[in-house]
C-alpha cells in the first residue's frame, strides 16, 4: 500500500474541452461539490473559470502560472481559449470520485433522483476510450441550467442560489455516510496523524521520523479519463 499524498488531497492533469458549448464559449461542465475544496494550478494555455457563490458572479482569467481555489458550493465553470491544461488539487481524496459533485442541469432534472443520474451518467462510467460525444451532451445540459443560474444571482443577488444548493444536497444525502467513512480513512486521518506527531515531539520523542518513507508514481495512474471539464489523468496513490 502506497502511502497517501499529503493531507489526504488528490491531484490530476486535466485537458480541458475545446468544443463549443450552446453559448459560443469553449470548455467544460459546470458544477458544484458539497464537501470538497479545489485549486486549479495552470501549467498551459489560457482561459478562464466563472463562478456563482456568496460572492456572485465573477470570472477569473487562467495562465501559465496562475492558481485559482474555491470552498465547496461555488459552481465552476472552465473556459478554454486555447490549450488549457491545469494541475487539479482537490481535498478529501475519494470523494469527488464518489459522488460529490452535482452538475448544473436545470431545476426540473435535479429535482428528480432518477433522471438526473439518468443525464448525470456517462458510459463505463467514462473510462478511457469512451465516446467523448456523451460528456458534451451533459455539459451542454448543464450550461443550460448554469445559464439560469447565472441569471438570477446577476438580477438577484447571491440568494438566489440557496434552491439550487437545497436541491443538491438533497440529490446527494443518501451517499452521505458513504463520505464520512472515506474522509474519516483520508483526510482526517491525516490531519489526526500530524497531532500525535506534535504530540510525541513536545515530549522529545522523534522515533516517527526514523520511518519515513518515499512513493513515486513515474506516470498518472490512468490516462484520458471523461472529466466534467475536460479529458483527465489521475495519480492514484492506492495499491
């Protein structure tokens, strides 16, 4: 068993759509997760990420070089101007893989479990090799709702997203104990191992360092995954 990556995060490459979507922009699905931070790191190309959260709508230009990070909650949209290629770290490694994240479909299809997995779904679940033409199916659907949204946080304010985060989280409440036991595995296992190191080194004791240890993965686990925003490939730190 390989050791975890620091704090319990998981990292991708991801190549983002350069398709067009119904709004003339190129790019990838928007969405929100309800647990899981993100920061994109841009290693290639230009574009730009919008967003609707408690501050409204805004858009953030991408570079080589830039970082953008945002809480859960905040609905994200990628947009690629040409080649964009960006380095994912999201927290709570497992999750998003799990279920935490909830696309921008309109109301009526959020509001109904079962079609929304239905639109929600990709075949084999994305893997590599599968038909690229059904991820732009869902993101087109998505910007359709995204476009709504947008609407009404601009004529609203920021309260008009609470229906959609409601919706959301009750989309997702049946996976919720399914979540806590892969955090309480990950992330807070980590975060509780960093005590009991603080806790032995305020007493003197130094032996946990005598076990250290190096992982390294020569190349992503998997290559070319269907992403919500684009073609993804993954660094998978278990066996």
């Amino acid at each position: 068993m390989r050791d975890p990556l620091p704090g319990g995060v998981g990292v991708s490459r991801l190549c983002v759509y350069d398709t067009v979507t119904p709004d003339g922009l190129h790019g990838g699905t928007p969405h929100i997760h309800l647990c899981c931070s993100e920061a994109y790191v841009v290693i290639k190309g230009t574009g730009a990420v919008q967003t609707l959260s408690g501050q409204g709508f805004a858009e953030y230009g991408l570079a080589p070089g830039t970082v953008v990070w945002f809480t859960p909650g905040t609905v994200h949209r990628l947009i690629n101007n040409g080649d964009l290629e960006i380095v994912v770290v999201m927290s709570n490694s497992g999750l998003p893989e799990a279920g935490d994240a909830v696309l921008t479909f309109p109301h009526e299809i959020l509001a109904d479990p079962d079609r929304y997995a239905i639109e929600a779904a990709l075949p084999n679940g994305g893997a590599p090799g599968t038909d690229v033409t059904t991820a732009y199916r869902r993101r087109d659907l998505a910007i359709e709702g995204f476009r709504t949204l947008r609407g009404a946080v601009e004529r609203d304010g920021a309260g008009a997203l609470a229906e959609f985060h409601a919706t959301a989280a009750a989309l997702k409440r049946t996976l919720l104990d399914h979540w806590r036991n892969r955090w309480e595995d990950g992330a807070f296992r980590a975060a509780q191992t960093t005590g009991v190191q603080l806790d032995a080194l305020a007493r003197g004791d130094a032996t946990h360092l005598a076990s250290a240890r190096v992982t390294a993965l020569p190349t992503p686990s998997e290559q070319g995954r269907l992403g919500m925003c684009g073609l993804l490939n993954t660094y998978d730190p278990g066996p």
